[in-house]
C-alpha cells in the first residue's frame, strides 16, 4: 500500500486532512470550504460535516487544473484561496497575507527564501547554478481573484495544461503576474514518509521534556516494604499514609513535573 499522507495522525490525534481544514475554519476572512475529493470521498465528507462552516465536497478531476476548475464552480466567493492539504501547519498570518495581496494585486503567492545552493545538472553533470537571492520556495495556499483565474486557466489550454504543477505557473503561462508574499519555513509539505520525522519536530513530538522526583519515608517495624509495586522481606517497612511506596511516588512526580501538572502530594 501507498502511503496516504492526509490521513496521517499527527501529534494530538487530528490527521493531516483534518489540520489543514481546521486551519482554514479557524481563519475569519474564510466564509466556505470547498474539498475537492479524489479517493478519499468519504473521508472528506465525513469532515464536511463537522466542519464549522460551509463546507462542500467535490469530486476532483483527470489533472490537477480540473480539479481546480471542479472546486472554482462550487465556490461562491470572488476571492479564493487553493490550498494544498497536505501542508496541515499553515498558519493564519500566511493566509492573512496572500488573501490581502491577491485582493491588492489579482494574484499571490507565500514563498521563503531557499536555503541550499541550487545547481541545474544535465545527465548528472552540473551545467548552472542559480543565483539563490532569486530562488524562492513557493507554498500555498496560494490565493487569486476568481474572474482572473478563469481567465489564466481559458488563455492556458491543450497540452500546456498538463505544464502546470501550481497555480502560480498557471499564471505564468497565461502571462500574468503572481506576487509573493512572506511564507513560513514551519508551513511543511508533507509528500513522502521521510517528512514525517521533520512534521513531528515542528508539531513539538520530539521536545525534550526533564522531570525531577523524590520521595522520603522512614523505616518502622510492622510494614510492608514495598518499592516499584513490589514486595520486599524485610523485618521493617516504611511509613507512610499509602503503600509508602517511594520508588513509585518518585517517578510519579518526576512524569508530572516534565508535563508541568504539579506533584502528587
């Protein structure tokens, strides 16, 4: 079987699908959401249903601008924003943002600046390297005015469709401008299982959490000694309210100290 990164759970028990639409739920300039559905159909409607507001389910279609297209005739708003969901960590100055400039602007884009050296190969040989201060890594959800998306999508037709891999180069290559504008590193797709541990680490699954424990009895005649949950022949135990069980009091209270929940008394 595949690997069906929208239906992964991350930390906190909501899958990626269901982050990504709380996300846009949560946003107050959102009205409606739109699911364009591909296998996934009753997974989508399932979270349709719980979802706060507006929420329909389409099915998606043969390429990726179909199913934009799909998604574009059941949105009822002149503003739109077309989200990938399978970055679930968007966070809602991003969408603020590329919803203003596309507002502004007819099109936008969040993007961050790339990091690494890029080089162009050809049969694995480097035959370019790009000047990085140019490079940006673009994210979405990227956002247009609705009018001016049909317009991109009737000027790019025929093969040219199946050239587009966002809808930032649906614009390109009808020859309309997109504008950038500031995204988030922590705003991660996630494609293949080697993301996971990186979508963990920005979720806070791999925080380093120290607890201290302690606990002191005295010994007396005429107890158990009982340490970890177990018995101890001894002639003396020790004295306490409960079992006196030091051991396990200690590690109680150092496992509620790392989850700051205080001590066990």
């Amino acid at each position: 079987m595949g690997f069906d990164k929208l239906s992964y759970r991350l930390p906190g028990g909501k899958t990626v699908l269901e982050t990504s639409v709380a996300a846009f739920a949560a946003h107050p300039q959102v009205d409606e959401l739109i699911l364009v559905a591909g296998g996934n159909l009753p997974v989508c409607q399932a979270i349709a249903a719980a979802c706060p507001k507006p929420c329909t389910v389409v099915g998606g279609g043969a390429t990726r601008a179909d199913s934009v297209c799909s998604g574009l005739r059941a949105a009822k708003g002149q503003l739109v924003a077309i989200h990938d969901a399978a970055r679930p960590f968007v966070s809602e100055q991003v969408i603020t943002d590329a919803l203003a400039e596309a507002e502004a602007m007819g099109a936008a884009a969040p993007a961050v600046a790339v990091k690494d050296t890029i080089k162009i190969a050809n049969d694995g040989a480097v035959v370019q390297t790009p000047d990085r201060a140019a490079l940006f890594a673009v994210q979405t959800p990227q956002c247009f005015c609705r009018n001016l998306y049909w317009k991109a999508l009737e000027a790019v037709q025929g093969e040219k469709v199946h050239l587009v891999t966002d809808d930032c180069s649906l614009f390109e290559l009808a020859g309309l401008p997109v504008h950038l504008t500031q995204g988030d590193y922590a705003n991660l797709k996630i494609t293949t299982k080697e993301d996971l541990p990186a979508a963990a680490q920005n979720k806070g699954e791999n925080t380093m959490r120290i607890g201290h424990g302690y606990d002191v009895h005295r010994l007396v005649e005429g107890r158990k000694l009982i340490m970890g949950g177990v018995t101890i022949p001894y002639e003396k135990g020790l004295l306490g309210h409960s079992d006196a069980d030091v051991l396990l009091h200690a590690v109680s209270d150092a496992l509620l100290g790392a989850a700051a929940l205080g001590d066990i008394g």
